[in-house]
C-alpha cells in the first residue's frame, strides 16, 4: 500500500462513482476530530456522478457529496468536486477497489440513496459526529450502551454516516452502524485499492491503516 502525490487535473478522468475523498482540515473543528481519532482525517465526502459536458466525453465533471458547511447551508450537499480544491488542508483520492466495484457496488442504488439525501436536505448531525469520535465510552459493564454510542438515525447526517451508508446502500458492505463510523475508520475500509493518492497538502501526511479493516466490525 503506498501514498502517491497527484494532481487533480490527472486524476479527474480516472474518478468513479463510490470513490472517497478525504480531508484533513485546519479548522478548530477539523482538529478535534483529529485529536480525538488520532489520525490526519478529519473529514471525507464521496464522488457521486461523473458528468459529460459534450459528445465527444473529453470534458466533464466530478461531483461530490459531503455533509458539511458550504454557502450557508450545513448538512448533505452535491458540489462540483473541482470547487472544493480551494479547501484549506490535504485531500486524499481513494478509488474503491476493482472487484468490488464489479461485484458488489450497485451505482444506482448508491446514487439514488446518497441523492435523496441532498434533495431533503439533511442537516448536518454534530452531536452524533461527536459521539463517533469519542469511543471510550461507548460500552459500559454489562453489555450496557454508554454514553458515546450512537444508535443508527438517518434523520441528520455527520460526512462519514453518510459515505458509509451509501456504500452499505450500495452493497459494497455488509450491515453496519454507520452512525458509529468517523472519517479514519471509513478510509480504513478494506473496499479501497491499494495505493491512494494526495491530491493537495503537505506530502509528509498520510492515512495510517489505510484499506486494512474488515467493514463487519462496525455492525455493532
């Protein structure tokens, strides 16, 4: 598994549908969830479509979905994905892996659930993002629920909820809480290939355990 640095002008052509896009913020908010999670993403999105602007397909578009804090609005939003380079921090391109994607990845089922989401407008759920993070106190003796554990509500949506359900909606992943899955744990899915690429950043950053955890562990 390797880090490589690109450029998106390269990577453009190359992005599909279920591929993941992390961040790694500067923002007060952005490094919380860093320091708490102990790793460099803070935030992640997903390209959703890829869009032919003319017939002879030289020239399109990506279009990512977040939930975050965009024009005024935060919770689920489609954007041109060329408009969030502007973003202050690294961004990471990580392409699902061929195989799943041929066997497992059902693109309209991925598009329509993640869509509807954009189209209700769902806000953003920081108090479930919080409890995501904040992992020690999510079981407590007995078998008993803690405090921190988020029990799985669709209703608002933190950025990595929201990718993770689109995977699971997808059939890429089995059944998971994907209330309980924060940025790091996404982009540590075993459903990545294995290199991914920076597209923007410091280079010495990078994702630890990129694509080494079985999904299943979050169906809890």
């Amino acid at each position: 598994m390797a880090m490589h640095s690109i450029s998106y002008q390269d990577a453009r052509p190359r992005m599909q549908a279920g591929d993941v896009i992390a961040f790694g913020g500067k923002g007060n908010f952005s490094e919380i969830i860093k320091m708490a999670t102990r790793a460099e993403v803070s935030h992640v999105g997903a390209v959703l479509q890829t869009q032919v602007r003319d017939g002879s397909g030289e020239r399109f578009f990506n279009q990512v979905i977040e939930s975050t804090t965009l024009h005024g609005f935060s919770g689920v939003q489609v954007s041109r994905f060329s408009d969030r380079l502007t973003y202050e921090g690294e961004i990471w391109w990580l392409p699902l892996r061929s195989d799943v994607r041929r066997n497992r990845f059902d693109q309209g089922a991925f598009y329509d659930f993640l869509f509807n989401q954009a189209k209700k407008r769902k806000p953003y759920d920081m108090p479930q993002a919080i409890g995501s993070a904040l992992d020690a106190l999510d079981k407590l003796p007995f078998g008993i629920e803690g405090p921190t554990y988020n029990r799985e509500d669709f209703s608002k949506f933190f950025c990595s909820e929201l990718v993770a359900a689109g995977l699971e909606a997808a059939g890429s992943v089995g059944r998971v809480n994907a209330s309980e899955v924060t940025p790091i744990d996404l982009c540590r899915w075993s459903v990545y290939e294995s290199d991914y690429y920076m597209l923007k950043g410091d280079p010495e950053k990078s994702i630890s355990r990129h694509n080494t955890l079985d999904p299943s562990l979050w169906n809890v």
